[in-house]
C-alpha cells in the first residue's frame, strides 16, 4: 500500500487498528507475566511456603480496549482504586462476567464505606480503626463480609497511609475481636527508596506471627522479587497494560 493510501485510512479503520495492536500487546504481556510468576514460585525458598499466587491486574485508568483485551485474555481478578471510577467501568461488565473478583487496592474514605463494600470483592485497604467501623457495619448491614487486608507502613513514611508495625497485632485484635471483620491477609508499599526486599521480608514475618495467611506485595517492577518473600497476590499493572494514562 502506498503513502498516499495510508494517509487515506478513515479514522474508524485507523481506530481499529490501534485496538487491534493494544489486545495483542495486552495478551502478550499478561502471558509473559503469568509466566514470570510461574518462575518465581518454583523458585521461592520452601521457607516461604508454596501457597499459589493470585495476579491482580491493576486497571485503574486503564482505556476500555486495553481492559476488554485481558478480559479476553482470560483475566478475571482486577485492582481498582477508586470507588466511582471502578463502578463506572465494572458494573456492566459484571453481568457478561459473572467470575469476576475485584479487589480494592486505593486509599479509602469512609463515606465510600457502603458502595466499596457492594462493588467489590476483596478490600485490600484497612488502615484505620474508623475506617475499620465503617466496613464492619456496612458489611452487616449488606450480609456480605469481605475478605480484608490491613495495610501496614512498613517504611513508617509520615506521607503514606497504613497501620505502623508496632501497632499491627492491637489492630488485628480489634479488627477481629471487636469488629468481627474477616482479616485474611496483611498488604504493604514499600518505599520506593528502599530495598523493597527488607520490607517483602518484614510482612511476610509479621503475617506469621500473627497467623494471617495472606500476603499482597509487590507490583510492575518488583513483583518476582515479592513471590520469592511469600507474596500470595501481586497488583501488577504496567507490566500487564503499559504506562496508564495520567
């Protein structure tokens, strides 16, 4: 085809075409993911167990081909983290996806409490005791009790939400004791300038203490790293779908 023909594509076909190249990108990527993870479990220490690893593909902001293409891809477990604009994107794809698991993996208000607690499936974000109270009554109120994830500040950053480590086993006691909210699992962000391995170490030390049989670490850029520290789920989005939009 010539230059001049080229420049003549409508702008539907052009469209297309570009849909078309982000759906194999997408497929491809997942693929080369799950693959690494496969890798890094049957390279993880035995003394950090053998439990599978679940990918949670992290869509916030996310254009819907770039979605749709791992949705085709067979992905079925999804990170958001925002409320209205996962409902805005999850909602209708629901009801042609009824295997869907969406986790919560953003900063929560409690005013939110109540549409989180319908929309999702897994709240990855318990930070706080107020925010603790808000879940445990929306939960009983909707008779639908949500697999919960303390989030602990493991680099004790001023700026980043998070229980401090000192004060986790207090929190568990009153999230399970007080609250009855079903803790599973413990979920952490390193610093960005820190070993990130020091920090995958330290929670996977903590959940065992503490009997908590979860563990949420390691996103793009650290994600392996994290499986070979006991990481049962990864938020992996980059690596999946490509720089997001801004």
């Amino acid at each position: 085809m010539s230059k001049d023909q080229n420049d003549t594509n409508p702008p539907a076909v052009e469209n297309a075409q570009q849909s078309d190249t982000a759906s194999r990108d997408v497929a491809h990527q997942l693929a080369a993911v799950k693959s690494q993870i496969k890798a890094a479990i049957d390279q993880r220490p035995p003394r950090y167990g053998d439990a599978p690893v679940t990918l949670v593909a992290v869509s916030k902001r996310q254009p819907d081909d770039k979605i749709n293409a791992a949705l085709a891809a067979g992905q079925r477990v999804f990170g958001e983290n925002r409320v209205q604009e996962a409902s805005q994107r999850w909602i209708g794809r629901r009801s042609a996806h009824s295997d869907l698991t969406l986790h919560l993996i953003g900063p929560l208000q409690t005013n939110k409490a109540a549409e989180a607690v319908a929309l999702f499936d897994v709240i990855e974000v318990v930070d706080r005791e107020k925010l603790a109270w808000a879940l445990s009554k929306e939960m009983t109120r909707q008779n639908r009790f949500l697999p919960c994830y303390i989030q602990v500040n493991t680099g004790e950053e001023s700026q980043k939400s998070g229980i401090l480590p000192d004060q986790l086993e207090g929190f568990i006691q009153f999230c399970r004791d007080q609250l009855a909210l079903p803790i599973i699992g413990l979920m952490c962000i390193p610093p960005v300038d820190e070993e990130a391995a020091m920090h995958f170490a330290l929670l996977n030390r903590m959940a065992q203490r503490l009997n908590v049989p979860k563990l949420s670490m390691g996103m793009s850029g650290d994600y392996v790293e994290a499986i070979g520290f006991g990481a049962t789920s990864v938020r992996v989005g980059s690596a999946i779908f490509g720089t997001r939009e801004s």
